[in-house]
C-alpha cells in the first residue's frame, strides 16, 4: 500500500510537469494578444464581450488604473453576488424553496467568494438555491479567478518592461482568462467529472427511506459543472457541505486524481509562462522547482502521518 501511494504521487507530479510547459505556451500567446488553435472558435466571443462592455482592446492601463478597474469589476461582482443572495427565494431555480440569505451571511458569502477565499459558514444543499449556486457562486468562482490570473499577469509584465509605466488592460486579461482558458478547461472537466458519476441536474431533492425506517432527504443540483471551476480556477466554495468528500462532487479514485490535477495546471503552468514573459524561462523553472519542493515537502509529511492511521481506530 506504501509503495502504491507513492507511485500515484509520482505519478501526479510528472503529469502536472507535462502539463507545465504546453499550458504555459499557451497562457503566454493568450495574454500576449497572438493567436492560439481556439481563435477561429472563441475570437468571435473575446471581440463581442469587447463590445458590449465597451472595452478598447489594445488601450493598456497604468498600475492605479489597472488597479482601479480591478476594485471595480470585484465591488460589482460583490454587490450582484449579495443581491442573488438575499433574493433567492423569489428567484427561479429553487425547487427546495429555500429563502433568502440574512444580510450578515449573505455579505460574508459574497466578499468571501469576490476574494477568491471562498469560506462557507452555511450549509449549501439547505441554504443556497441552484440559482445562486449557478449565476452567483459558480459565476463568482470564475471571476475571482480570472482577476487572480490578470493581475499575476501584470506582475509579470512589470518584471518584464522597464520602458514604460503600462502594465496592460485588466479587463482584457480578466476577459481573455476566462474565455481562453478557464472556460474551455473548465468544460472539458465537467464532462469527464460527470462520465464518471458526478451529478448534474436540476431535480428536486430526493426523499428516501433508510433501512431503519427513517426518512433522508437526498440533496441533488448542477453539480459537475460548479466542481469543474471549483477546482480548475482554485477556489473553494463546494456545491454540499462535505465539499469534495461528498461523493456526487467526487465519486471515485478517477474524479479525485482529476479534481487534483485540476487545482495544479494552472498555477504550474503560470510559472513557465513568466519565463517566457521575462524572456528567460530559467526563471520561470526556478519558481516551479520552489513549488514543487515545498510541495513534496508537505506531502512528505502528511502521507507519513495518512499511513500511520487514526490511533483511535487501532
């Protein structure tokens, strides 16, 4: 059993090093404007979303800007999040009947989503809507993530140019991060999630009789799609109670090792992509070499104490 552990801990660390440097390129030709193989599909999208929201895709911003725009977009993220939040129970999508967050928890749920920590101090399948799960947290775990990925990438461009004091567009980043990687990510991990057992519909819950004679209530929803961009936009915020321990967000040993995989990618990828931003990719392996060892530490640690077991249980 030890040594099979170890196997699938090497073996999830190569596969996130094979993923490094193709996503990296990837992230790179997104945030520097050149074309990918997803142009002639979702080009179209990024040109619309430009236009509608009347932003100018080549007018870069200076840092308070660029900052200015990122407190904006996140205040209106908040204030929409808090909204659906405390009008749930007059919205569609609410098959439970579940009502409207108290202002305290309602607030507290929405900064915590908008800052991408993603606390719960609820209890989701008796508190919160498929309406709110869908259009307020999920939609939510998009855009903190894409505002996590803009302002890394403005990071990186200030290491980068030294010639001027524009560090690029935030609502270009944000839009191109979500449009060009998160989403397409995100879709393909919902469909493998959901082939493999995680649910998603929009059933009313389940009444079931245990065979003691009680009664269960058997909590349903769009589940696959909202643990798709749980994980690949690294947040937290899981459609139950139990988060991933739940098993419809996480059924078998395959959705699990995918649901990993799935919170690393990007991040792993990002460093190869500041290397190719700063024109030395030297650097960018020396951040994913310091991650990797503070991750193997950790892991070292922790799967010594997962093999020693629960004294309690002995």
């Amino acid at each position: 059993m030890f040594s099979y552990g170890l196997f699938q801990i090497l073996a999830f660390f190569l596969i996130i090093l094979a993923l490094t440097k193709p996503l990296g390129l990837f992230m790179t030709a997104v945030f520097e404007g050149r074309r990918t193989f997803l142009h002639p599909v979702l080009r179209p999208v990024e040109r619309l979303i430009y236009k509608l929201c009347g932003v100018t895709e080549d007018r870069e911003q200076r840092w308070t800007q660029y900052a200015g725009a990122l407190l904006a977009f996140s205040a209106a993220g908040l204030l929409l999040t808090y909204l659906i939040e405390r009008l749930q129970g007059w919205l569609p999508l609410n098959p439970a009947g579940i009502k409207g967050m108290t202002p305290d928890l309602a607030f507290n749920t929405a900064a915590s989503f908008t800052t991408n920590t993603n606390w719960q101090s609820y209890v989701p399948e008796v508190a919160v809507s498929y309406f709110t799960q869908m259009l307020g947290l999920a939609t939510h775990n998009f855009m903190s993530a894409a505002a996590g990925m803009a302002v890394a990438i403005a990071l990186v461009r200030g290491f980068a140019r030294h010639e001027t004091d524009k560090i690029g567009n935030f609502w270009v980043d944000a839009t191109r991060a979500t449009v060009y990687v998160l989403l397409p990510i995100s879709l393909i991990v919902a469909v493998a999630l959901a082939s493999q057992g995680v649910i998603q519909n929009f059933s009313p819950y389940t009444k079931a009789t245990t065979v003691e004679g009680g009664t269960q209530t058997i909590a349903q929803g769009p589940i696959a799609s909202q643990e798709a961009i749980k994980e690949v936009g690294t947040n937290g915020g899981g459609f139950m109670n139990a988060n991933s321990a739940h098993p419809f967000e996480n059924p078998t040993p395959l959705t699990n090792f995918l649901e990993m995989l799935s919170i690393f990618a990007i991040s792993a990828g990002l460093t190869y992509t500041f290397g190719q931003m700063v024109r030395d990719t030297r650097q960018g392996w020396a951040l994913f070499v310091t991650m990797s060892l503070l991750f193997l530490g950790g892991v070292a640690v922790l799967y010594a104490a997962e093999q020693w077991g629960n004294p309690l249980l002995s």
